[in-house]
C-alpha cells in the first residue's frame, strides 16, 4: 500500500493513544464504525470549563490510516473551543495525510468521531455550552 | 536474510525462490544449448529434446506416474484450465454436472464458473470448520450426470490436505473424472499415482524451488484420460498442448522435481521443526486462533487470526516479515478471505489473519525474530484497539449497538 510518510508517521508513533477515566470531569467520548467493517474509532476529549479542549485520546481499530486520521484530530481538537473542533472537515483531514481514494472512508469516520464526542459532551453537559457549539 | 532492509520471506506458498542448483541448471538451456527440441534434423534439437525428457522423467518419478503421462504447461493455473475444460468438453454427452469445492483455488473456481457459463451446472461443496472436506456431503452432490470433480491436494490459504485417496476411490468407482490440483503439494506430502485413483492432475514449478511460468498436467493413460486442447498450433506434447517446449523452464522444473524427491523427507521435518517452533512461541498469546485443521497439514503452514486486531494495520506493523494477509484490504474491495469465510470464521477474525509459510532458506534465527515482533506489535496495536479495551473490561461485542457507516 503506497501510504504517504505522514500517515506512516502516525501509523508508527501515534499520538495520544490511550482513555480517559470514565468519570473524569469534563470527559466526553465518540465511538463510530463497527469491527465487521473493519474499523472502529473512540475518540475522547477533555473539556475545560471555559469550554476549550484540553487534551484527547483515542484508540482505534483499523486499518493504517484509520490509525493515522484518528491519531492526526486528537492533535487538531486540542486547545480548540467545541465549536471550532465541531467545524473540522474529512477533506481537511484525507488532505493532510494524503490519503488515497480507497481510505477517503477513514477521514469520514475521523470526523464522525469528533462530532460523536461533541454530541455527548453536550448531552452530558445540557445547554451551558449551546452558544459555543452552535 | 535478516537483513533491515529486506523483510524475512514467510510467504513461501505465494512463491519460492528458484533453487541455486536449479538456475545452474537451466542456464545453459538459455546460451549454448538453445535448440529446439522439436527440431529432429540436427543436434541442437537432439540435445534439447533430451533435456526435455530427462525432465519429464524427473517430474514423474516424484508423482509416481509414466513420463508419458506428464504434459508440459506454463503453469498450475493453465494445467487447471486445460483438465477441466478439456475433460468437461470432451464428455460432455455424458452429463453436465461438475463437482467442487468452494475453498479451492481462484485457478478452479474461475474455470468451473465459465463452464457454467458454457452450460454445465456445478456444485459448490461446503467445508467443516477444520477446513476438511465432509465427505457425506460430497456423497449427496453426487448425481448420475456428474462427469468432473475437481478438489485441491492441499490448499494454499491453510494448508490443509484433503482426502483425496477417498474421493479416487468414489470418482472411480462411478466412472468420474477426477482432477486434483497439486500445486501445493508437490514436495510437501509424498504423491503415488500408481495409489491414488487421480484422474488428472496440475503441477507448478514455482511453489517447489522451480521457475515460474511453468507447470505440468499429469493425464492418466490406464484408464485413458481423453481431453480437448485447449490451445491448437503445431501439435506439441501428443495434440494435448501446443507451442514450442521452453526447454530452460522445463530443465528447471524437472531438476527442482528432483530435488525435492531426494530431499523433501528431511527438509519436512525441518520445516516442521520451525513451524512448531513459531506456533509454540505465539499459541500463549490471548486470543490467537488457527484456522485449520492442524494434523491433516502441510508442515510449513500457519494459519492464524488475532482477534481485536485489523489485518491491514497488522500487516503493516510487521512489515519486518513478508507474510500474506488473509484481508484483501489493500484493495478497494475489503472482502476478507473467502476460505477462511468458508470455515465459519466471522469477518473480524478473517480480517485479522496471517498465513506465515516456511520453506527451504528459513532458519531458526527467522522464526525467533518473528516471535519477538510479533509478540511486540500484537500488543501495540491491542493497545490500540478499543476493542481489545472493551473485551479486557468484560464487555460482549456482540451486545453492541455498533454505528453503521
């Protein structure tokens, strides 16, 4: 598979594997895709009472750039409001790392992945952020 | 071959390197001895016809059959072609049901379903989970107009070796074609066609230390075996075959043949040795599966699926080795492996296979190294995996509402 150096780069050292404790303040988590498809994403993030992103996490099974898209918006959603990491695109993502048409797949679950966060942050949190992420 | 750059080869059922004593062998069927072993007017044709039938010789002596029972091919897959066709068209007017099995070769299904195309009708039969043919359901298939089965010595995903003796017997017994494609097999498990009631039977040189692009299809002589050719010309190989011998090519053949015939008890036992050695050093691993039955194998065989992890992603973490995935993920069509499909296995555990096949330059060193990464690129990409998390905190995958995407 001819992958580019930036989604081996991340396939190799990926940033930010691991999970969060479950009931950490300000935790909320994304997972998509399903294992007969070949690929699943968890993505958390750790939310700031100012409503920035502190830190996020993520573990993936996946393919090579499944691995790299996933590793690539834990970098991406850190130190963005909610609703600036809400704005990020799969085309933004598949062009970083160059992926090739076949994985185009794997930076719509990427994306799929932060909104699926945001949505549980916001359903864990009620309205005291709606203005931020709308 | 433990050099970083270029990975250990464990892929020795995709292809083998062509033996060093062969390749001497050949060359000179390349320079000075280039004649034309059909030509019987001067000593260049004389020279290079006897390489030919020294070669057929050696090819036969392996399989246990008459040198006059072995026409030359470019290889396995044109062997399989030119038995069923040739056997399917030639008796057609007495049935048009063809028999085979569903975990054979592309080589095999391919060729049954264009002569479905032609207006046979084929039955497809199913595995056990072991990878082994239920031979109760083969005897269900059989129908009074079945003139062709055909069903692989030994596959090539799982190494498994059919009954094959059993179904000789059957097919004989009934008057049907029986076509075994042995490209797996030769110098892996010892064949006797004066034992076995094997109609036809397809052979390649590149699986055993021989050239690519060659091949042989064994047709029996008592009972005669009659076939349509399939490619016409200047009457080669007694009608059977057409085209001008490629005099290194079967030289190389017959002397990788040879070789195997003197060697194969040992080298089986050795390679038997390193294959217990890599399954002994991965079996403790937690969720490790291997597919297939383990004693009716081929020794230099390992099939085996670890589960929570993504076969692509498996491949590239251990890109150190050269091993087959038993994931087409590195095409656009992300279908998992239909023989390991057929064994019952679910898309996640063929997803995450890998066969590993040893051959004649594997040494000890190889297969420690294999364990070593292995073992360590597992466990990163486990660690990885949300669903190694999940299954370590006890939940049931199966229980979970996945997204669909």
């Amino acid at each position: 598979m001819a992958y580019s150096n930036k989604v081996i780069d991340h396939y190799e050292n990926p940033r930010n594997v691991g999970s969060f404790g479950k009931d950490e303040d300000g935790v909320a988590t994304g997972m998509v895709g399903a294992p007969a498809c070949g690929d699943v994403m968890k993505l958390q993030i750790k939310v700031g009472a100012d409503g920035i992103i502190q830190d996020a996490k993520f573990k993936t099974y996946g393919c090579g750039s499944a691995i790299a898209s996933s590793s690539l918006v834990t970098e991406w959603v850190k130190g963005k409001s909610i609703a600036e990491a809400g704005q990020i695109k799969n085309t933004q993502i598949a062009e970083e790392l160059a992926l090739p048409p076949v994985k185009i797949h794997c930076s719509i679950l990427a994306e799929d992945a932060i909104k699926a966060a945001i949505a549980d942050y916001q359903a864990k949190h009620g309205g005291a952020l709606k203005e931020a992420a709308e | 071959m433990s050099d970083a750059k270029q990975p250990i080869y464990l892929d020795y059922s995709a292809t083998t390197p062509v033996d060093p004593r062969v390749a001497q062998k050949m060359i000179p069927y390349l320079t000075e001895q280039f004649g034309n072993p059909a030509s019987r007017s001067h000593s260049y044709g004389w020279t290079a016809e006897e390489a030919v039938e020294n070669a057929r010789e050696e090819v036969a002596k392996l399989v246990n059959c008459d040198s006059k029972e072995i026409v030359w091919t470019s290889g396995a897959t044109e062997s399989i072609n030119l038995a069923l066709k040739g056997a399917a068209n030639f008796y057609k007017t007495k049935g048009k049901h063809i028999i085979t099995v569903k975990t054979e070769h592309k080589a095999t299904l391919d060729t049954v379903r264009e002569l479905e195309r032609q207006g046979f009708e084929a039955t497809y039969l199913d595995v056990k989970d072991d990878g082994l043919i239920d031979m109760s359901a083969f005897n269900a298939a059989l129908r009074p107009d079945t003139i062709l089965v055909s069903v692989m010595f030994v596959n090539n995903e799982i190494g498994v070796i059919q009954p094959i003796a059993e179904i000789g017997e059957i097919c004989r017994e009934k008057g049907i074609i029986f076509h075994v494609d042995a490209a797996q097999a030769t110098g892996k498990v010892p064949v006797d066609l004066q034992a076995l009631k094997v109609d036809l039977m397809s052979f390649s040189a590149h699986k055993t230390y021989g050239p690519k692009g060659m091949g042989a299809l064994f047709v029996r002589r008592k009972p005669r075996i009659r076939l349509e050719a399939q490619m016409h010309g200047g009457g080669h190989e007694r009608g059977f075959r057409s085209g001008t011998l490629a005099t290194h090519q079967i030289v190389g053949m017959g002397e990788a043949f040879r070789i195997a015939r003197l060697e194969m008890a040992a080298e089986n036992e050795r390679i038997r040795m390193l294959r217990d050695k890599l399954l002994d050093g991965i079996k403790d691993m937690e969720e490790v599966y291997v597919n297939g039955d383990l004693t009716h194998r081929v020794p230099h065989n390992l099939n085996i699926s670890f589960n929570f992890v993504e076969g692509e992603s498996l491949i590239m973490g251990i890109k150190e080795l050269a091993v087959s995935s038993g994931s087409a993920c590195t095409s656009a069509s992300l279908e998992p492996s239909y023989v390991l499909r057929a064994l019952g296995r679910n898309d996640e555990l063929a997803h995450s296979s890998i066969r590993f096949t040893i051959g004649r330059f594997t040494t000890e060193q190889d297969i420690e190294f294999a364990i070593k990464l292995i073992k360590e690129r597992i466990q990163k990409l486990r660690d990885m995996s949300p669903l190694w998390e999940m299954y370590k905190d006890g939940v049931d995958l199966n229980s979970v509402q996945w997204a669909a995407h």
